[in-house]
C-alpha cells in the first residue's frame, strides 16, 4: 500500500510541473482515505488538476468532495467550489459556498471572503448585505482613526494659540485679523519666497488671521480630512495635504504676487477636489453614510468657490491651487484597492485584481511635487 504523504507530495510535484493528468492519477487511491485530512487533500489536488485539463464540472465535484471532508482544507474546497459557481453564472449557489468557507476559513481569510460576498449580493441586489460585508472584508471600518487629521488639527490650532499669546504680550487680542508674530514670519508672498524664505510656502498653511478663520478652516478638516485618510491611508493623505497646500502657494506667487497669504484652505480645497475626483471617476465601496458625503461634494465645491470670489479678502488664488493639485491626485491616483469594487476581488482566471503599485503611486506624488517645484522657480526667476 503506497504511502499517503508521499502519495500528496508526488501529486503536488506533478502539478507544479504542468502534469495535471498523472498527478490525479497519482493521488486518486488517496480520495477514498478514511482520514479526512488526506481524503480532502487528495480531492483538492484532484480538483486542481481537472480545472487545469479544462473538467469544469469533475473540478467542481472533486472541490466540493473536498468541502464536504470537513478537513481542515474544507474551508478551501467551498471557496473553490464558489469560485466555480461564479465563473458558471450561478451566483446564489457561490454565496451559499462562500457563506460555507467563512464559517471554517482561519481568521486572517476571512476578510477576503466577506469581500467577495459583498461583491456576490451587490451583484444580486442586496445591497444591505453588501454594505455590511464590505465592512466586514476591511476589519473594524468604524474604529478607524484618523490620526494624521487629528494631528494637522492640533498643529494649526497649537499655532494659532502660541500667535495668539505672542501678539497678545504685543496689544493684540484674540480676534485680530492681521495675526501675530508668526503670521509676519511665515506668510508666502512672492518677494518673501524670492529674498530666500522658501519655507514660507508651507509654513502659511499652518497660519490664520484670528479665530473664525482658524474654526471655519478646522471644522471642515474635521469633516472631510478622515475620509481622505480612511480612503488613502495616514502616509498618502499627509503627502496630498502636503502637495496640496503647496499648490496654494505656488498659485498665489504665480499669478498674484503682491499678495500675501495665509490659512490652511489650499490644502482643505486640495482635499474636496481629490475627493470630487474619486467620487466621479471611481466605484467605491463604502458604507451609506460615507458614500452620501461623497454625493455632497460637488454642491458643496460650488457654495465655497462663490465665497472664495464674491467674500472679499479671500486668497483666490490659494484656494484654486489647492484644488487643482487634489483634482489631479484624485484623477490619477485611486484610493486602496480595499475600498473600491475592485479591490480583494478575483478574476474568472483566479488571478487577483491588483490596485496601483506603490511604485507607480510614489512617481505620481514625485512628478506633482517636481511640477510645484518648477512653478515657484518660475516665479522666483521672474522677480531675478
């Protein structure tokens, strides 16, 4: 009688060397063992082999003989037999084996399970079933925190205190419109960036002229920075805040020169323009709350551009630039493949859909980064 393990380890040989036909072959004794761990083995090995020798529907019985083991490759025999019923069309029949591979898949499986039970019942019409898988595939979606956001709040608001105190201990109050001392150091204006402050175009993003300057720009941080950076993650998102800001600036010395700026508004239009991006260009699943944000944005791009060109004393130019660099992020760049219809998903091949590859991402923020870098040159050079 031959050897079970040894019997296992042939028959994988032989697949992984292109024999699909000899390796079922090798294990087909082993399919009727009384012990289920080799019995689901050898199924899934047979299954395997018959998919590769185009036998779809002997795959499908050889997965689902290796389901029904209770092994502990069950759980691999039901998510192949949902896979086959997906690639057949039969999509209520590969929810229900799906539903059967997360009830025994090991917990870090899981999640890639429950995404695709979001993409079967989406595909099905229930929506709310998907909604609540969707969530499911990405862990504790509500427990997500924004960190970066929390911080870039602290920081500007940290700011504005020690301004505040400064200019106060110089007859200022907490009100005043024209700022502090560290409003004088780091405004960006065209003839501070050429004398050599170039730190001045990131700096102004973190100033403010008195406090309803400072909660306007806050309050809408609070609202839609956790959003970008749930969508992003916490390393992107500060990179698009950063670029975004930036672009402000670079704007503002380019095409308005003599004026001074200051706020954190660039970078907060940066944000609403990636996020009206994403929302028209990408199929995001995200839970009913978040996606009704994300329908708001356009309205709510249009209600702040009237400010920014009918209140007087806006920096126009800070805002359109923010807007322009977040636009183009959001355009170019989509958000992690864990919060779009693609993500976590397989072909009919079996091969994973793949998000954009970190590289290509990396060249995308290095490029935008150059072009800002360019623009304040540009402007410099003008003044020289």
């Amino acid at each position: 009688m031959s050897d079970p393990q040894s019997d296992l380890v042939e028959a994988r040989r032989l697949l992984d060397a292109g024999e699909p036909e000899r390796a079922i072959s090798t294990i087909a004794d082993q399919t009727g063992s009384t012990d289920p761990e080799v019995a689901g083995a050898a199924w899934m090995i047979t299954g395997t082999g018959k998919y590769r020798i185009d036998d779809e529907a002997g795959a499908l019985q050889a997965w689902m003989a290796a389901a029904q083991t209770e092994s502990a490759v069950s759980w691999l025999g039901w998510r192949s037999v949902a896979e086959q019923q997906v690639r057949d069309g039969d999509l209520n029949a590969a929810m229900e084996a799906y539903k059967e591979a997360d009830r025994r898949a090991p917990p870090n499986e899981r999640p890639k399970i429950a995404s695709r039970l979001a993409w079967l019942a989406k595909e099905t019409g229930h929506d709310t079933t998907a909604r609540r898988e969707f969530n499911r595939s990405r862990g504790a979606y509500a427990t997500y925190t924004p960190f970066i956001t929390w911080s870039l709040i602290g920081a500007n608001v940290g700011v504005f205190a020690i301004d505040t105190f400064l200019g106060a201990a110089g007859g200022s109050g907490l009100l005043q419109s024209s700022g502090g001392p560290l409003v004088d150091w780091g405004f960006v204006r065209l003839d501070a960036v050429a004398a050599g402050d170039w730190y001045r175009i990131i700096t102004s993003a973190f100033l403010h002229l008195g406090l309803l300057h400072l909660v306007l720009n806050m309050w809408a941080l609070y609202l839609f920075g956790p959003l970008v950076e749930q969508l992003y993650g916490h390393i992107e998102y500060l990179v698009i805040y950063l670029l975004c800001a930036v672009g402000g600036s670079v704007l503002t010395i380019l095409v308005a020169p003599d004026q001074a700026a200051v706020g954190a508004s660039g970078a907060i239009f940066g944000l609403l323009g990636l996020a009206f991006a994403v929302s028209r260009r990408r199929h995001l699943a995200l839970p009913r709350q978040t996606r009704m944000i994300l329908g708001q944005i356009g309205s709510l791009l249009v209600v702040n551009l009237a400010f920014t060109f009918f209140v007087p004393g806006i920096s126009i130019t800070g805002h359109l630039g923010g807007l322009a660099v977040g636009l183009v992020l959001g355009w170019l760049l989509p958000p992690s493949p864990a919060f779009t219809l693609a993500g976590q998903w397989q072909a009919a091949s079996g091969a994973t859909i793949e998000g954009t590859p970190v590289a290509l991402r990396a060249a995308v923020y290095a490029v935008v980064a150059v072009l800002l870098v360019v623009g304040a040159w540009v402007a410099v050079q003008n003044v020289a």
